[in-house]
C-alpha cells in the first residue's frame, strides 16, 4: 500500500509544500531484510562513547571489531554505541547529556543509537541513574524519530556483556534491520551458560512452524525465516490453500491448511512435526478481529477471537509440551499487539487476546529456560497490510503518523524482529515484549 505523504515529501518542493502547510515529513527508512551475514556491522561507521565511565566496556569493543564495524573519523556516524553502564550519579548523568549530545551532530539520517545499561545497582542513587537513561532513551528516539533514526537500550544484567552476546544485540539494533523498532528498552539477561548459544549450524536445518501465514506478516515472516535456513511449515485456514501453496512452493517449505479453533487442530499439527522431528521456531502468528464496541459486540464475536488469538495458542503449546516437540533451543513468538499495550475502542476482545499473550510470554519463560529455549511477544503498530488498507482513510493516516517516525510499518519490519528473536543467538531475550512500532504514541 502506497504512502502518498511520504512519497510526497521525498521531493524538494514537496518538502516545502508540507512543511507550508505544517504536515509530518517522514524520512524514507533505509532497510536491511535479508539473511543474518557473519559480519553485520561491515562498513558502517560506528561511534562507541562511555559517559561516566573512562572508556567503553571492554566486551563492547570486542563485539564491535567482530562484527566487522567501520572506522568512523570525524564523518556522519550511522550507528552510535552509548556505553552508559556508568552512570551511577547525576554527575556521569551529565555526562551522558554532554557526550551524546556532541555526538548527535554526527548522526545520519537513519542513524542507530543502541544505549547499554544495568541492572546491577549498589544503592538507590545508582538505581535512580541508571533507571533514568531510560527516560532518556525514550525521549531521545522521540526527538531522532524525524530524521528516520532510532534509539533504544538493553538493560544488561550482571555478567551478562559478554562479547558474543553484545555481539548479537548490535548486529539487530544498531544496523537497518531494526528500521521500525525505537524507543525500547529490553532486559538482556545472563544466560545460564554465560555465554549466547552456539552459532555452529546444525546438521539438519531447524524447522519453523508459522502459524497465518498465507499473507502479511506470517507470508513476510516465512520468508524471512526460509533466507536463514530453516525449513518453514506454513499453517492457515483452508480457504487461503491457494496462496498458501504459492508461498511453500516459492520458499521450498510445506504447508498445513487447519482451523486452529477447531477441534483437533493440536492433534494435526503436532502430528505434522512428529514427521519433521520437532519445531525450533514456532511463530503464533495466526490471529483475527470482529471489531465491534463493547455495548454491540455479540457472545459470538467474543468467543470467535478468544478461540483463534487465545485458546488455539493455549491448546497448541499444551499438545506440543505434552509430546516434547519443542526441541533444545527453541524459540517461540507469539504476536501481540499496541492493542494490547494501550488498548483500542471497539477491540475489547482483540485487546484482551493481545494482552494475554503478554502474560503468558512472562509466565511460560521460566519453564521454557529449563530446555534453553525462550519465549518472546512481538507488539506490532500500524503495519501497512489489507487489514489496515480497508481502514477509513483517516483513520488509517493517524495510525500512520501517530508515532515518532511518522509513517507505518511493513511486514518485513515485523519478521526482521521474528528473525532476531528466532536467531539461536537472541538466548539473552525471553519472556518479554518487543514493539514493531516506530515508537508508537499509543501506549507509550
């Protein structure tokens, strides 16, 4: 779906003209969605700063060098490190006004700003400064968000800056790959091994199981998932056959077509990876609406998006549990949604759904961490798919401008988080939830 305003505004006059008449001039974001390359941060020009601290960690020094960083000397920065696991006082915070400050006079357009904190607090004063670089990271990628950049931060737990595992956070958050994700913060934990999960390819290739993925984000995600490797099984309802078949046959993948509210549906899909030897990527991705205010929604409308958003999922992990299908390792995702976070008149039932997604994400991490593996939400915003083209015009481009980088998504941008949370080196990351948002205003 085109975006007129943006296309609009890449044109000098355009430009003029919008900015005349006082409206959004989004920047066209630079995007990377192709496989994981051993070197993701070759050629771009990485600037690392350490307020507070006399220089950055040297783990991060380390990741940056492995991940094949370009020398940035004196010219534009595309992607800036902020080591600010130092500031401990209000003194360093200072610091970290100043040096970031300086350093976003270099910035490009597009530019990655990825901030590392910590969790590791002495006394409440280093609790409080180091809690308020996340406000500063918030407000930061809000005021960025016009040039197309982006900020966000990892709040690393102790011991966990590893060079492998920092090495894993750059190659997403400080390349193009996270086009759409801003204004974020995420727990980066220290894995039980101290170190992220072997990166050594396996023997046989790792099977996903996508579950809607006839079009939109589930086609985007198979895709995506099939250019590292995997072997994809695409899931969705009988009626999508056609373009389900077209799917499989373009990505070598193979194809279940099943109600996942109807009875036996577990049964067919565990069936389905008995014969593949288990899943190590499951993507719950299938989902629908019946969007309708509380006061007119009918039992039916209820039940129909409790049965496909909740229960299926629900009923699917139990039977996969039951039968020990998630091998060693697994990722699962489940998608949630900004409905969920901030809720949406007319959607009740689809906010509910949503927002249980997120707890149970929370809840199911510890259980799955005994086996290695990790469960993750995935919140989009406005991602522009037919859902949101059949939207009243209107409402449609106050989803589109209502976030910091004043534009929608893509599908794309959703599976490159699938991809980074799917990837055996995202170990760090469990039981929380990342927005494929722009930083959206809702819920913010």
């Amino acid at each position: 779906m085109t975006d007129r305003l943006l296309s609009f505004v890449q044109h000098p006059w355009g430009r003029r003209v919008a900015r005349a008449l006082g409206l959004p001039q989004p920047v066209r974001l630079p995007r990377r969605q192709d496989a994981w390359s051993d070197k993701e941060l070759a050629g771009r020009a990485v600037l690392a700063i350490a307020p507070g601290s006399a220089a950055p960690l040297p783990s991060l020094l380390a990741a940056l060098v492995a991940q094949g960083a370009g020398a940035s000397a004196g010219g534009p920065v595309q992607s800036l490190v902020v080591d600010a696991t130092g500031c401990r006082d209000v003194a360093a915070l200072r610091a970290l006004f100043e040096q970031t400050q300086l350093s976003l006079s270099r910035l490009a357009v597009g530019g990655r700003v990825l901030v590392l904190s910590s969790s590791a607090a002495a006394d409440a004063t280093e609790a409080a400064c180091l809690h308020a670089v996340q406000g500063f990271v918030r407000a930061l990628a809000k005021e960025i968000g016009r040039r197309g950049a982006t900020a966000n931060a990892l709040v690393l737990q102790e011991g966990a800056a590893s060079p492998p595992a920092l090495e894993a956070a750059l190659r997403f958050f400080s390349t193009d790959r996270s086009a759409y994700v801003s204004g974020q913060v995420l727990a980066w934990r220290k894995e039980d091994g101290g170190a992220p999960a072997a990166t050594t390819p396996p023997v046989a290739p790792r099977v996903a199981l996508v579950t809607g993925a006839a079009g939109g984000i589930g086609a985007a995600t198979a895709r995506r998932l099939a250019l590292d490797g995997l072997r994809v099984l695409c899931v969705d309802v009988p009626a999508a056959r056609q373009p389900l078949e077209a799917l499989t046959r373009e990505i070598g993948g193979s194809l279940l077509t099943v109600d996942l509210a109807g009875a036996g549906a577990a049964d067919e899909l565990a069936d389905a990876l008995h014969r593949l030897g288990g899943v190590d990527v499951l993507v719950h991705n299938a989902g629908i609406t019946r969007d309708r205010t509380l006061a007119r929604m009918s039992a039916a409308e209820w039940d129909s998006v409790m049965a496909v958003n909740l229960s299926a999922i629900l009923a699917v992990d139990a039977r996969l549990d039951a039968d020990g299908l998630l091998n060693a390792g697994a990722r699962e995702i489940c998608l949630s949604s900004i409905s969920g976070i901030a809720g949406n008149a007319g959607q009740t039932n689809y906010s509910a759904t949503k927002s249980a997604l997120i707890g149970y994400v929370a809840a199911r991490a510890s259980s799955l961490a005994e086996r290695g593996a990790t469960i993750n939400a995935i919140a989009p915003g406005f991602i522009e798919t037919a859902m949101t083209r059949r939207m009243p015009l209107m409402v449609r481009e106050a989803g589109r401008r209502l976030n910091a980088l004043k534009q929608g998504g893509t599908p794309a941008d959703v599976a490159e988080a699938i991809a980074f949370l799917a990837a055996p080196q995202s170990q760090p990351v469990t039981g929380q939830v990342l927005r494929v948002c722009g930083q959206s205003l809702l819920g913010a």
